[in-house]
C-alpha cells in the first residue's frame, strides 16, 4: 500500500469513527439527568405496587444514562383513570411510563364506561406477570369445609379493591361457577386490607394469588386459618404445588359459552402488569426502555428479588409477545356480554 492510500484510509477512519459512535451509542445521553415517572395504577402496598418496586432499579440499571426513577400512585376505575391519564394527558416523551394491571385491556375490551383510550394505540413494554392462581378462600370459622357447605350458605361476603378489579372478577367468577347462594361483595379496600377485613370478620371470603397468601398471609395456609376451596391457573395447567389439590374453576363450568369465559379471562391476565408508554412517544425512548425491560427481565438477580418481594416466579412477557396477546385478544360478542356481568356490580347472572 502506498503512501497515498494509507492517508486516504486514515481519512476516511477518521471520518467513520465519529459517526460510529453516535449511531452506537446515541442514547447514552437520552435519560442522563432525568427523571422517569412510573405511573401506577393502583394503591401502595399491594402486590402490584410490589412488581414495580421490584423492577425500577433493575430498570434504572438498563437504561442508558440511569435516570432517577419515581413512583405516582393513580388508583380509581379499576385502572381506568390512570389509563386515561397516560393517553389523553402524560407528554409523549419517554419520561413517563404507565404501570396498568390486567384491567387495562379487558376495560377497553369490554366497552366499560369511562374508558377514554384504544388499548391498540398504546406502546407496549413488557411485563413481570402473565402466568399465576387465583385461589378462593373463606375464614375458617366459617366453617366451610366442602364445596357444598359453601354453596348451602347464603349471603357470604367477598371482599375486593373495587368493581372491575381483577381481584374482585376472579372473586366473581369463583362465586358465579362454583354456584354460590347470593353473595354479597364488599368493596373499597387495597389488597392488605383485604387481609385485615377478613381476620377481623368484615368479609367471609375473597379471591386472591397464590403468591400474595403466600408472601403476605402464610399462616392461612400453614396454621389453617382458612378454607380453600378452588383455583383459576393462568394459563390452564399452569399447578402451584402448594395448592394443587384444589379443583380448578373450569371442572364446575356447565357449558361452551362459561369455557370460553375462562378462556377469555386467562387471556387477559396473561397481559400481566404491563408497563406502557402513550401513543406517539418518539422511536429513541421506545426503544431504550423496550430493551431496558427485555434486559431486566431476562437479569436473574430481578428474578430473584421479584421472587422475594411477591412470593410468586416471575412470568416475564416480553414487548413483542405483549403487542401480540393484546392484538389477538378474544372479542366474541356473547363471551365479552358475559363477562361484562361479572365484572359489573349488578348481581351474578343466572346459569
């Protein structure tokens, strides 16, 4: 090589070095010195508020730049308020995430009122959550021990966050399959004070997951101070082992149409605790946090610390599978009728 083409070469290194680096790391810079609100839509201290506790320091980890991360808790609608606030009011510009639970799509889904937002414009960033139980439980001086002691008594009160919960559906759906003789629902707790109500006799039973009892109430199970009757596995066959012996919601359905209500709700659970970002939020900060929460995700160390903190396995939906289980979404006009009569407040439907 001559002379000539060795400097012509160096040039053009030179040249190439600079745009390199800026098209390999131009979001180094995006998030340093910022601040990223998670915006959650619920109240603090339940489980969700402990998904996202557990994930925002991994994802300060992953973002480039680690910007401070802070938590706003917008509880209200069974999620609908900070759905709406995410896309009607948040600024598209990557510095504030939306954490929803699984109402986010079903609202949506369901045509319920309030709902301001088109589940399909949202950018999806993944979520700790898809697969979990639901178990039913009553108190044990109840003295509730069998399926048919259960349904024989009239008037049992389950406790809930609100109406449209996920907690509050799945209680509903127990109720309404099992075949439960005019339940009563008592709303307008947070998750611990669920708990509370239920030991301190205020309500006689509730839905809740498997995880939760186990990492908040142990001693439900382990000094039995509670009846457990039956349990919804997301997806289907998905046992928990210390649970396992209980029979699953879909043995008490009579017909096509209540199969494919569960089939309708296991889907929208598999959504999880989906973080979200508004529509029209710029390609860099898509991008950053869709790869920051792959990234999380995928951390043993987040495995680990959502392990403890929840007392479940994270189930982990990564962006791309999340846009595809919202796109392909059930939307059978006779299953979707149904379950808006669970989820609402009027009395169960008849069977």
């Amino acid at each position: 090589m001559n002379w000539k083409h060795l400097l012509l070469g160096m040039a053009v290194a030179l040249f190439l070095v600079p745009a390199l680096s800026a098209s390999l790391y131009p979001q180094s810079s995006f998030y340093e010195g910022k601040t990223l609100t998670i915006i959650v839509s619920t109240d603090v201290g339940g489980t969700s508020d402990m998904r996202v506790k557990t994930l925002a320091p991994f994802l300060r980890k992953y973002i480039p730049g680690n910007p401070t991360i802070i938590t706003e808790y917008m509880p209200g609608g069974g999620g609908r308020k900070a759905a709406n606030h995410v896309y009607r009011t948040v600024r598209p510009d990557g510095l504030a995430v939306g954490s929803m639970g699984t109402r986010l799509v079903a609202a949506a889904l369901l045509g319920e009122s309030g709902v301001l937002y088109d589940v399909d414009r949202f950018i999806y960033l993944g979520a700790p959550d898809s697969s979990t139980q639901h178990v039913f439980l009553s108190r044990k001086n109840l003295g509730l021990s069998t399926i048919d002691k259960l349904r024989s008594t009239s008037g049992i009160r389950i406790g809930a966050q609100s109406v449209g919960h996920q907690i509050y559906i799945t209680g509903r759906l127990f109720a309404f399959l099992i075949g439960l003789k005019e339940p009563k629902y008592v709303v307008g707790y947070s998750g611990p004070e669920i708990d509370l109500a239920l030991q301190r006799g205020e309500v006689d039973a509730r839905s809740n997951l498997a995880g939760s009892i186990l990492q908040r109430t142990p001693e439900l199970l382990d000094k039995g101070l509670a009846n457990f009757h039956a349990v919804l596995e997301t997806p289907k066959g998905n046992r928990h082992p210390r649970f396992a012996a209980l029979p699953e919601i879909e043995t008490f359905a009579r017909s096509e149409i209540e199969r494919k209500l569960l089939s309708f709700q296991r889907t929208l659970r598999l959504t999880g605790s989906t973080l979200i970002l508004p529509p029209g939020t710029p390609k860099e900060p898509t991008e950053i946090l869709q790869e920051a929460m792959r990234q999380t995700l995928k951390d043993p160390a987040f495995l680990q610390a959502y392990r403890k903190a929840t007392g479940e396995d994270a189930t982990p939906v990564m962006p791309e599978e999340l846009h595809r289980i919202v796109k392909g979404a059930p939307r059978d006009s006779d299953v979707i009728a149904l379950f808006k009569k669970i989820a609402g407040p009027d009395p169960l439907p008849e069977r």
